[in-house]
C-alpha cells in the first residue's frame, strides 16, 4: 500500500522487475541500479513511466545525470535506524533538482513520516498498520521547525528574521 | 538453576516470571526451571498478545535456599534488591518508602 | 539567559503531545519494543536495572531557578527526591515511570525545558563552558552559538538517524574548560590575523572503546557559515559512517579510518556543494541571539574587600572554599562560585530536591537567578558579589553543599555505575566514595587532582581523560577495575594509558594511595600529574603499583 504526502492511502501501480526478468514493452516500471546500468539504451526507448530503485549506499551525484529518465525514485530504509536516505532525498530535491516522485521503501515506520517528507519524499510505502493506526495524522504533528529542509515549510530561523531582504 | 526477569512495561519495575502469564515483583515468586528446561520456560513467559507486560524479558541463573531465590551474579542482586548505596539504598521502585528527605541523604 | 519566544513554546507543546501520543500507542500495544525504544530515547527516557530513567536537557548547562525549582518538583513528584547531574551537564532521575513520563515532560515545557536528544543516534546536548559569559578569559560568550545549534538540531529531519550519537561542544576562552577534543565536533572561537571572529573546527574526539582526540579539520570557519558547515560535516558522516558495527559507528572512527586531511576534504567539497546561503547566519541574528545572553545589571559599587578579608583571616575553613570554589569574575567585586557536589563519601553529582530548591533559592538572592550546571558534575553560580560569599558559604554548608574541592583528588567524575545503569559492567559510586573518604585527609597537599571512574568502557564518567583513570569491568562475575593514568581535559587534552592488570574492588583506594605517593614523592616544582607522569613515564608508577609485597 501507498501512502502519499496529502495522506491519502492508495494501491502502487508500478511493477517492481528484479533482475532476472524480461522488460515489459509498456506499462510502469522499477528497476535496480545494476539493471539500468546494463539495459539503459533499452530502457531509454521505453515510452511508459520507468523508476529507479536506488540502495541508501550510492551518492546521488553518480545518477545525477540520468535523473531526467526517471518518474520514480525508490529510497530505501533497511532498517528504520538506518537513516542514510534522508540525505539521499534531501540532495536529489536541492542539489540535483529531482522533481518526480520520491518514495520511501522497506522499514518505514509512522514516527519518521514527518522527517522523510521533510527531506522530499512524497509517498511512502505502508502496511496495514498504516489505516488501523491513521498514519496520515503524523504530518501535522508539527508546525514549528526548526530547518530548512526541501519541503519548503517555513523555518523558525527565516520566520523570526521576516521576509528576505534581497 | 535459572528463572526469567523483565521490566514491567508500565513502570520499569524489576519483575519476574511466575508462571501461567503472571509476573510478580516478588523475586520468590519466580518459576524456576532447571537448566534444560529453561528455554521452554523462557519461550513461556515470552509468549502473550501485545503489549506484553515485561520488557525484555531474560533468563537469569538463581539458587534457592529454602523458600527463597538468590540471583547468582551481582547484576542482578541489585536489580532484585536495589542499589548499594545512595539514598535509595536497599529499595527497590517498588518500595513505598516516602522519598529520602535532605537530611536522610547519607550513604 | 535565552527565554522561549512563541516558536519555541509551542515546539516543545507539540513534542509533549506528539510523546504523549507514542506512550499511549506503546501501552495500547501499537508499537513493540523494537519500535518504541528509539522514539523514548529520542526524549531521553532509558530503561534502567530499577526503572525507566529520564534524561533532561539542560542545554549547555544553564539553569535559572523557575527551572531549577520545576526540577525539585519533579523529583519529589515523580521520582524519589533526587536527581543525578551528568557529564553533559544534563540532570538524570532514575526511578521513573512511563505512564508519568508525559505529564513531566509537559511540566518541563513549562518552564523552557524538554528532554530531546538526550539520547539515541541524533545530536546530543550541545555544551559549553560553565563560565559562559562572565570568564574574565572569553574572547566572546559561546552560548549563543551554543543556542543556535541546540535549535537548529532539534529534531533534524535528515540527521535523526545517525549512526550514532552525536556530541557538540563549544569553547570561547583561553583556557577550554568543556573538553572540546573530546566530542565528535568542537569548536573553538577565535580571532583570525584579519581580525574576525570565527570558528576552529575539530572533529573525531571521544571516549568509549576508542578513545581519539578530535583534530582540526577547518581552521577558520566564518560565524555566518556554522550551520552549513556542521551540515556538511553530518552529510558526510551519515553516509559513511560505519552503521555495520556499534563499537566502530562513532565519527572518531570514520575520521580515523579515512585520515583526518582526507574526512576534511570531503566535508570542505560538500560544503561548497551546498547552498549555504539558505542556513547563513545574518550579523542581525547573530545580535539578537547574543542579546537574548546579556549580562545582569550588576550592583557596581565596590565591594566591601575588608569584610572579605576579615572572614577569610576568621575562618579557615571559608578561605578554603574560597580558593578552592570560587573564580575570577570579568566584573570587578565579583566572583563565580562552584557549589560542589562532591561532599566527601556521597555520590558524585547527586542532589536532593531540598538542595535545588536551596540553590534556586540562592540564585534568587545572589546570582540574578543564574545557576549552570558543569561538566565535572557541579553546579555554578556565576554572579556573586564578593563581600556576600561568607554569608552564601554558610548557608551552603548548612545545607551540606559546602564542600571546598573544587578542582581536588575528592573532586570526583564518576557515572552512576552499576548500581543503577543497564549498561554497566561494574559499580562506580562506592568506588568514588571510598576513594574520597581515604584522600580527604591529604587533598590540599596533593592539590589539583583529577580522579575520573566509569562502569563501562561507555566512558560517561570520561575516565580516560582523568590524571587517574578507573574503568569498572566484569571479570568472571567479579567487579575489577582498569587504572589509567595520564590522562587530562581542556587544552593539553590527552588520552590516559593502562598502567597494567586490573586491581580487585578493594584494592582500589589502596592502589590509588600508591600512585599518589610517588607523584607526590617525584613532583618537581609544583607540577600538575600529567606532566610528572609524562617526564618519569610509567615506570616508577608500575613498581610501586604491582611490587611484590
């Protein structure tokens, strides 16, 4: 299940292909880093949506040049504590301006939802928990920040200092 | 010898496996298993729907001396009958002893 | 001191709610353990041998009385009457509840204060020098700063999950008196040749397993670039810091492994990557945060130096306290007053609910409401006139705070050990106290002396850095302890050295005796231990330690 940033809960209609399998003709897909790496020229004549999934290990900068062919990038949290996709994100929003859809895959848990959208992510992937519990609430658990951060949200620093004197 | 030991969820207090899904506060309570049969008795207390009452819980090895359960290491002889020294000395989180006013702060 | 405007308020209201929140899914059984664990954490809340133990900010170490007050309260209210001050300069309480633990965060924001990040993979409780603002040696008050990174890191939406902890402290004075090369990153302020103020950068210093002494990786970072710079320098750890191996996930580590030249270069590339004009710090932020750390209206008539003088001839014991408790203050007639919580055989750092309330107290009358909190586990109060010390100093002994130590081989760092912490592998306090009581007798002709003991190889009780060094360690069920010698904070910062086997629990003081008497025996010319120890070397300290009786 997919939750997106607006907290509407929906189905993820990507496929995600794993290495060994065909590349379908049409319809959306991921792929791994090591598979568009091999199949790029074949992936470039796709005409539907294609995604990358990107382990939390690969500086942003190594796929900042490709970035126009992606609709989806794939983040990945192995285990909640290891938090090395949020600077992932953070630069692909800001530095590379990476504009499609920045999604939050593996151990992706309520309480963070907040600092991944921060940092750019705009959907995230969920279970079940995620209606029961109505994770969509931890977005507006804060107004005050106190970064400035890609999801644009004013920060206090800015907020005191008024609007930026050119 | 050995017996299972926690914290009770709600308060951090040092509670112990009784059995049948009961844990006690009371260290002489305890279920206690030989060595072979420990892990099933651990598997036991483990065991229940979320939230369960014990965080953590974990074998310890006890001798017993009569009545009672004596935790071997000394880890545990304090976790079962409270700090060494300072004001809490000799008390557990559970005691009801009123805090420790200024003038009863000596070790 | 920095007082909460309206952001700030309603920033730690939100955090009480979005806490109290995570404690109701937790009891409800929405959340397991695993999954609660780095959210109780993130508010400081560790689960101890005997209870749950909170952890509250105090950020670097200041404290007026409302707060002080609200302390007292809380652990008469839900704790047992006491509070453990820390290394961090933050006040830990070890007999707490869960189910209370929102209720006593919200009463915390109440008064300006909360208990984030005193814990867990994040930025920690960034410090400074207890002296802040009145040491006559500061180029410039380092609060400030101090404030701007406290803000800043709270709840950092990128660096939350670190691979590990990560500590900040920042020096402004000659002399460092909050161990800066010890913490992941320091900052020492100072004046460049054209004359601006701004920062020495250092980073890969800490304690634990691996002790390393932070290097320098920026000599000279503009004011207006601290945060993008401290930025870069996470960016850069958090993705390569080692997240495979706890004991090897400091930043010392990745330092260490990449060369201090090396991790300074990628941090140097990251920044000029970065846009750091959208963090830059304006000159008009930087005034209004140092206005918000003014100085009192001090009261400047002179202070009446014969009334001191005559105190001081009438009592001996008061002219000890005051050479060895008070320091020199930038306002002429005043002084800074270390109120010891070292009372000889006590616990190192502990301080009963009547204590804060009698320091709050004092701080009303005497200290325009200002305490701090040191690193060395003491309390300051940092504005006092002069000719109102002897009256301060009876009202401390009285109260069992008047202990003349400052600075002393009683004047003990310790953690709380295994008599209360889950991490421990030995006691420390009864280590702390029995050493005490045996050197009280001889602590004014040993002079400055700094004995510093940890249960575990954590190092809370930063024991590497002690002239002495004591780490408590579990050898086949049996407390036996580790002697360091060498050691030393602040400026001339060195990692102490293991002198040889481990000496039994009670074999400690008299251990300690014995390296004592050959410092005291081979001193030249009034020097402090670690220079004794670095001209003689290990040698002479070894044979009288381990000579067959």
């Amino acid at each position: 299940m997919l939750l997106a940033e607006d907290g509407s809960l929906g189905e993820d209609h990507w496929r995600h292909l794993n290495d060994e399998e065909a590349i379908p003709a049409s319809g959306p897909v991921t792929v791994s880093l090591a598979q568009w790496q091999k199949a790029e020229p074949a992936l470039r004549e796709r005409r539907d949506p294609l995604g990358l999934r990107l382990p939390n290990t690969i500086a942003p900068q190594e796929i900042a040049a490709d970035l126009a062919h992606f609709a989806l990038l794939v983040l990945s949290f192995p285990k909640f504590t290891d938090g090395r996709a949020y600077s992932q994100a953070r630069l692909l929003r800001t530095r590379f301006a990476y504009a499609g859809e920045l999604r939050a895959a593996g151990e992706v848990l309520r309480d963070q939802l907040l600092f991944m959208r921060r940092c750019g992510f705009n959907s995230f992937v969920v279970g079940e928990r995620a209606v029961k519990e109505s994770w969509a609430t931890a977005f507006g658990e804060f107004d005050v920040f106190y970064q400035e951060a890609p999801d644009g949200r004013p920060w206090v620093m800015r907020q005191r200092l008024g609007p930026r004197t050119p | 010898m050995q017996i299972v030991t926690g914290n009770r969820l709600r308060d951090g207090a040092v509670i112990y496996f009784a059995g049948a899904g009961e844990w006690s506060p009371a260290i002489d309570k305890a279920l206690a298993a030989e060595d072979d049969r420990a892990n099933a008795l651990l598997a036991e207390a483990q065991a229940g729907p979320p939230p369960h009452p014990a965080i953590g819980p974990v074998l310890i090895e006890v001798t017993r001396d009569g009545m009672h359960l004596h935790p071997v290491s000394l880890r545990e002889r304090i976790r079962a009958t409270g700090p060494t020294t300072g004001p809490m000395t000799g008390h557990t989180a559970l005691d009801a002893n009123p805090a420790p006013r200024a003038d009863d702060y000596s070790i | 001191m920095y007082r909460y405007d309206d952001f700030d308020h309603r920033f730690v209201d939100e955090r009480v709610a979005q806490y109290r929140d995570q404690v109701r899914r937790r009891l409800a059984g929405q959340l397991t353990e695993d999954e609660f664990r780095p959210l109780r954490l993130m508010n400081g809340l560790y689960l101890q041998l005997h209870a749950y133990m909170l952890r509250i900010a105090i950020p670097y170490g200041a404290l007026d009385s409302a707060k002080l007050r609200t302390l007292a309260h809380i652990t008469r209210k839900y704790d047992r009457g006491y509070g453990h001050f820390t290394t961090r300069q933050n006040l830990q309480l070890h007999w707490i509840k869960l189910e209370d633990t929102p209720d006593i965060l919200a009463e915390l924001a109440s008064v300006e204060m909360h208990a984030i990040q005193t814990s867990g993979n994040s930025f920690r409780n960034t410090t400074t020098d207890p002296f802040a603002g009145v040491a006559a040696d500061e180029l410039e008050d380092p609060r400030p700063y101090a404030e701007i990174i406290r803000q800043w890191s709270t709840l950092h939406p990128e660096f939350s999950f670190l691979p590990r902890k990560f500590k900040i402290a920042v020096s402004a004075s000659t002399e460092d008196r909050a161990a800066v090369k010890m913490h992941d990153l320091g900052l020492y302020l100072h004046r460049n040749e054209q004359g601006e103020v701004g920062f020495e950068v250092l980073a890969g210093g800490g304690l634990g397993r691996t002790p390393l002494l932070g290097q320098t990786i920026k000599k000279f970072l503009p004011r207006r670039d601290l945060l993008s710079y401290i930025e870069a320098a996470l960016r850069v750890y958090n993705q390569y810091g080692r997240r495979d191996n706890l004991y090897k996930s400091r930043i010392k580590i990745l330092v260490q492994s990449l060369g201090a030249q090396k991790y300074a270069d990628e941090v140097e590339a990251e920044w000029l990557a970065s846009d750091r004009a959208a963090v830059a710090l304006p000159d008009t932020y930087l005034a209004e945060m140092a206005s918000a750390f003014v100085l009192p209206a001090y009261d400047r008539r002179p202070s009446d130096e014969a009334a001191v003088a005559r105190a001081i001839a009438g009592s001996a014991a008061f002219a000890r306290w005051v050479k060895h408790n008070t320091f020199a203050h930038k306002v002429p007639g005043h002084a800074v007053v270390t109120i010891s919580l070292k009372p000889v055989g006590l616990t190192p750092g502990d301080c009963s609910a009547e204590q804060m309330e009698l320091v709050a107290d004092l701080a009303d009358e005497l200290s325009f409401g200002e305490v701090r909190v040191a690193y060395e586990q003491n309390l300051v109060l940092p504005h006092v006139r002069r000719d109102a010390l002897y009256a301060l100093w009876q009202r401390l002994e009285a109260a069992g705070l008047g202990s003349s130590n400052i600075g002393l081989i009683t004047d003990i760092i310790c953690c709380p050990g295994m008599d209360y912490c889950g991490l421990a592998t030995a006691r420390s306090i009864p280590i702390a106290q029995r050493i005490a009581t045996h050197m009280a007798a001889k602590e004014d002709a040993i002079g400055n002396f700094s004995i510093k003991i940890s249960g575990c190889i954590n190092a809370c009780g930063h024991h590497h850095l002690g002239h002495i060094g004591i780490l408590g360690v579990d050898k086949n069920g049996e407390e036996v302890y580790q002697i360091t010698l060498g050691g030393d904070a602040g400026n001339d910062a060195a990692v102490g050295a293991i002198i040889g086997p481990a000496v039994k629990s009670d074999e400690v003081t008299g251990a300690i005796d014995k390296l004592i008497d050959v410092y005291l025996r081979l001193r030249q010319n009034g020097e402090r231990f670690p220079e004794t120890y670095r001209r003689i070397g290990q040698a002479p300290f070894k044979e009288a330690l381990y000579a067959p009786r």
